[in-house]
C-alpha cells in the first residue's frame, strides 16, 4: 500500500524557533492535508493543499504542495507554547473512498 | 469542537465483551470513517461510508462491525476483541467521498482491552 515518510520523527526547539517539517511518497496524491493532534484529542486540520506547487498560509502556519506531487513541507515560524503537539501529513490519492494515508507524525516539543 | 462527536471517550472491556463506539456528526455531511490509531504506528482507515452505505472494507477482522444507520450516526460494534485491538478510534466525516472532500475527526475513544 502507499506509504508516506513523515520526518523529522520528534523536534526539541526554542519558543520563538522557526519549525519545519515535510512528507514524501513514492507514489502521487491529489491532496494534502496538515493535521494537528493534541493527547486525547483526534487530529485537527490544519491545512489542506489541493493543487500541485499551491503554498498556503492559515497564521503562522505555511504549506506547500510539491511539484512532483510527491511531497508537501509544513513550516511553523515564530512557535509558541500551544504549538507543542503531533502534527501529521496526509495524502489522498483519489476519493474519499480510499481514505487518507498518514503519516507517522513529527512530535513538536518547545523547550522554555 | 469540529462537528464530529464520539461515545465513550474512554472504554475499557474484556475480551469476552460486546461493546458499541458511538459517532455522531453535526455538520450535514454524507460520508463517515472509521479509523484505528495504534501507538507507533500512523492512522489506519477501517471503513468508509458514503449515504449509509458500506463502500470501504479496509480488510478488518469481523470482530469489528460497523453500522451506519443514517447519514449523521455511525456506530462500530465491538466483540471477542484481542488485546492488539487496544487503540484510538477515530470518526471522520466529510461532505461526500469526492476528492477534495475534507475530512473531519472526532476526539477518539481509547479502547484498552484486557
């Protein structure tokens, strides 16, 4: 089945710190989505990409459909406590019949 | 608060019990999922649902059984579970199953099976 490679796996940063992160396939989707989750909590969108090269910003938060349709990168600036959390990337290759392939998440934690 | 609510947000229960996880979405959608988050691993889907009907089996063990009784409720049986099956369950829902459709997740219910 696809599978995407989500990296870093964990971030240790300083509040303020800029924050990235990216995803990569092997095969092409047609969407991807950023999702947030806090502990106890399902995940929460943060962005979703619709349109290969589309950058899009919601706040602090920036993402990027790659080229290729094979990746899509997730910067965080400025970070902030309430950033800390799992982020995960999704893709979609066709309906929503086929679901959403995650990735395995990259846990942000902030150091004070 | 995204819309999508699920019941309990905690259960715990024997292998030998029968149980039911609730899923209820308040956003006029048409399409529902079912989805396993195990430690270390990355989101699982179970099942789809587009207009109360099954469309997606994602090869789950019939100890798991789904019923989707209308367009807003989704429920997801549990029996004679093993303790692999400990996990978060999530709901999704979104507005069909076309592409570029969004789905939204619930909060969960954490399963612990002893």
């Amino acid at each position: 089945g696809q599978q995407l490679n989500q990296s870093p796996q964990s971030m240790f940063i300083q509040e303020g710190e800029d924050v990235s992160m990216n995803c990569t396939s092997s095969s092409i989707f047609n969407t991807w989505l950023w999702y947030k989750q806090d502990p106890g909590e399902g995940p929460v969108l943060l962005i979703a990409l619709y349109k290969a090269g589309e950058l899009t910003s919601n706040g602090r938060l920036t993402a990027q459909f790659g080229i290729t349709r094979k990746d899509s990168f997730l910067n965080i600036s400025a970070s902030i406590p309430s950033d800390v959390g799992i982020y995960f990337c999704a893709g979609q290759a066709g309906g929503g019949a086929d679901g959403l392939t995650f990735g395995k998440g990259t846990h942000l934690i902030i150091q004070p | 608060e995204t819309g999508v609510t699920q019941t309990p947000r905690h259960l715990v229960m024997g292998m030998t019990n029968k149980k039911s996880l609730k899923c209820e979405q308040h956003l006029g959608h048409n399409a529902m999922y079912w989805y396993k988050q195990s430690a270390k691993k990355p989101l699982e889907l179970m099942f789809v649902y587009s207009l109360e009907e099954r469309v997606e089996n994602n090869s789950v063990p019939s100890r798991f059984s789904p019923e989707c009784p209308n367009s807003s409720h989704l429920f997801l049986h549990l029996h004679t579970l093993q303790p692999e099956d400990s996990a978060l369950y999530l709901c999704a829902s979104s507005q069909t199953t076309r592409p570029g459709d969004t789905q939204y997740f619930g909060p969960g219910t954490r399963l612990t099976v002893l």
